[in-house]
C-alpha cells in the first residue's frame, strides 16, 4: 500500500496551481486528500506530480454574499460542521455534514475536494445539487461558474476543465418557513452510503407547501433531483399520499447502481421510503420551528 | 526533498521521498512506533495523530504536507518519563484494551475529544470513536474508559470532598 512515486508542489495560488495542471496532464490537485491518497496508495491513482492547494489561504472561508452562502474549496468540513453561520443560514448542509466520513478524516477533508471528486455516494455533491448550489472554478486566468447540476455527469466524473481548480460554491440562502431533512441508509455509522436523501421545503403562512426541493444521492451515478415530483408538490399540503405518489413516480425511471452491498431494486425501494421519509421530516421541521418563533 | 517536522515538540529536518505518508515517516525515520499501520488507506484509524491539536489519519496525508504543523503522537501524550496520562491509566484500569493495536489511536481520539469537551455523553465518546476499528474489546469497556478518564479529569480540580 505505497503511492508510485510523484513530485510534489505546494503552490502558494490558484493560477500558479492551473498553470501546472495545464503543462502537465498527469498532475493532480491534493486539498484534504482523504479519497485521492486511498486511491494513490492502491494504485488506483498515480499522478506524477501532486499540487497541494491546502495552504493558500484566500480558498479558506465561510460567508455571506447577499442571497447565498460562499465556502471556500479548501475549507475544512469540520469547519462547516462547527460553523454558526452555516448552522443559522443552510440548515441542510449543517445536518448533512456530519454524515461526511468520520470526524478525523472531515479534520482534513475539503468542501472543494469533497465536491470536486464526485464520489456517487457523497454527500457533499447531493447537498449542492439539491440546493441549486453555483460551483466556481479558476481556469487560463478566469473565473467561470457552473450550476451544480450540471457538473456533475458521472461516477468521479465532473465538467471540471482539466486545467481548472474548483475555488469556491455558492449555496442560496432561503427565507421564511424553512424546513430541512437528510437522512441516509448505510452499513455502519459515516461509510458509504447506499442511498441518501436531502429535502427542503418552505410553507407558507396556511401550511401549504410554497417551494420544495428533494434530491437522491448514491443511487445513481452521480445525485439527482425528483423534478417532477418538486412540479406535482408545490403548493399542495405534503400529505403523505401525494408525497410518496409524487416520489414513486420521480424514480420510476431511475437507473440505480447495483453492487455487492445493495442491489439496483433495493437502491430504489430504499430511495422512495428515504424520499418519503425526507420530505415529512422537512415539513414538521418547518412547522415546528414556526411554533418555536411563536 | 527535505522537509521539517515538529513531533511531540522536537524539530527534525528529514530527506524523504513525497510519496512517504506521514505515518511511514514517524515510524521509520523518527522510530515513533506508537502509530500504527493497519489498514493504510484510512479505514481502520490505527494511525491516528494529533495534527495541530485534531485527530487525523496518519496514513491520508504526505509527510512534505506535514511541513511546520505540530504532531503529537502517543510518544508525546505521556506527562513524563514512566508516567501515565489520565487517560492512558483510565484504559489500562477499565481493560480499554486487549491487543493493544488500536489503543494508541482510541486514546488519541479521546484526547482530542476531552480537550474540546471536557463532559461528553455516551453518544459523544461513541461518535469520536466511531472512526477507529477495534476488533477485541467489542468497544464497551473502551466507552469505559474515555469516561472513567473524562471524570477524573474534570474532578482534579476540584477540592477531594466535592469529588464524584
């Protein structure tokens, strides 16, 4: 379990990093390297130079940008999990976070790096997918933005340009009578799951359901988002059956991953009960946080 | 390359290859044999370290990445010389250990653990644990022992008469 050899390069910023990915095809970025070492020590990867981003410190940080929420690449997952802003502001991804492998390897592990390798299973992309998060990348000396749902098209495969560094994501903020759920099937507590589902929901003064989003991750290739089941929800009262006719319907079509853990008509039985189960949690959340203002 | 490492508070100035994890440079280059190499692509925690004062995986991180950051590994967790930490005697006393192969990293964590939440409940000791395999004890008695260790430090400073 020894990685090939590689050079090594700690780059003190982002254009000196795309400049080097540009000159050389087998170079890799390393930020938290806690999927890209396991992947180098079993050969899986073998990068001939590795460009470590983790000490530039401008890609580090957590803040308000008007409407949505700014995390830097190479902030820290611990940070979010910690993190009184993102607490107050992305319920979702607080509650997500803690999902994300276990505390000693989100010591390390990236938003950025977390992002960025397209991990099916992850929970970091589903979360960015879900909310409609902006993903923005350094490139030939330019900022260019990319919606999360269209970065991602396949298992650890991104639209990310080749000579590109992920520099931050943007996650809207939303107003008014939010309610959050995650929850998330696996073998033992932070491994991989084998279906995760995300869902946020926002009521209106009635109780009747004014905006909502649910996404499904590690299913599939990469996560996706129940459209159609979002059309049929909007401004009906969530009740449980619309909802889970709503989401059977989302997944009929779905091409679940199947593997030795879980097999492609688990994966969906799982999805559709998680699914369900999300966009209820999401829905008393909601109303329960309105009593508490009250 | 040659590159500069501070464990358990004593600089070195090592040349190492970029692929050597941290791990094979503190068990190989500085004899620190306390990490150790279980799984070594970060599943099982046996390398745990403190990384400037967190609970990281050894085994996850180049040592050129190391560069300047304080390590402390169990060598350095002892008060002195033939002494035991709190912890260290709470491990031995509640049988936190068989083998012994997971215990470094186990006391590790639980050190990380305590010095940012000195009262944890079960559930805590539970969750920072979660990431370290320990294939004898069945956990019970190491939950045990973070707890047993957790209240004695929070009582030596107390006066002995309001001791629990």
């Amino acid at each position: 379990m020894k990685a090939a050899p590689f050079e090594y390069a700690r780059v003190a910023n982002v254009d000196e990093a795309c400049a080097m990915l540009a000159s050389d095809e087998s170079a890799r970025v390393i930020a938290g390297g806690q999927t890209l070492v396991p992947m180098m020590v079993m050969r899986l990867a073998r990068p001939t130079r590795l460009i470590d981003i983790n000490r530039i410190a401008e890609l580090s940080y957590i803040r308000s940008d008007g409407d949505a929420i700014s995390i830097g690449a190479t902030t820290r997952q611990c940070r979010v999990e910690r993190d009184a802003l993102i607490a107050a502001k992305l319920p979702l991804l607080a509650r997500a976070i803690s999902f994300v492998g276990h505390a000693a390897t989100r010591a390390r592990g990236t938003i950025g790096g977390s992002l960025a390798n397209a991990d099916p299973a992850a929970e970091l992309p589903l979360i960015a997918v879900t909310l409609d998060a902006i993903l923005a990348y350094r490139a030939g000396g330019r900022t260019e933005k990319i919606a999360a749902r269209d970065f991602y098209i396949g298992p650890m495969t991104t639209n990310l340009p080749s000579d590109a560094v992920l520099t931050s994501v943007q996650f809207p903020k939303w107003l008014g009578k939010v309610g959050v759920s995650f929850c998330e099937v696996n073998a033992r507590r932070s491994d991989f799951a084998f279906v995760a589902a995300a869902a946020q929901v926002e009521l209106s003064a009635d109780g009747r359901c004014n905006r909502i989003v649910i996404g499904i991750g590690a299913a599939t290739d990469f996560p996706i988002r129940l459209t159609s089941a979002e059309e049929q929800l909007k401004d009906s009262t969530l009740d449980a059956v619309t909802v889970k006719g709503a989401v059977l319907e989302a997944l009929a079509d779905i091409a679940p991953l199947s593997d030795l853990h879980a097999s492609a008509e688990y994966r969906r039985r799982v999805a559709v009960n998680l699914a369900t189960r999300a966009v209820a949690d999401a829905r008393s959340h909601a109303i329960g946080k309105n009593r508490h203002a009250n | 390359m040659r590159i500069n490492l501070i464990v358990n508070g004593t600089e070195s100035t090592l040349e190492v290859e970029p692929r050597t994890t941290l791990l094979d440079c503190l068990r190989e280059y500085l004899g620190l044999k306390g990490a150790h190499a279980g799984c070594e692509h970060g599943v099982c925690g046996a390398c745990t370290v403190l990384f400037d004062g967190v609970a990281v995986r050894s085994c996850l991180m180049f040592a050129p990445q190391a560069e300047g950051t304080p390590i402390t590994t169990i060598e350095g967790i002892t008060p002195g010389p033939g002494e035991l930490s709190p912890l260290q005697d709470a491990f031995c006393e509640a049988h936190g250990l068989q083998c012994g192969y997971c215990t470094p990293a186990m006391i590790l964590v639980a050190h990380a653990l305590l010095a940012g939440n000195p009262d944890p409940t079960r559930d805590d000791i539970v969750d920072a644990i979660s990431g370290n395999l320990c294939r004898c004890t069945g956990y019970a008695q190491i939950v045990e022992a973070i707890a047993l260790a957790a209240d004695r430090i929070r009582g030596s400073n107390r006066p002995s008469e309001l001791r629990s």
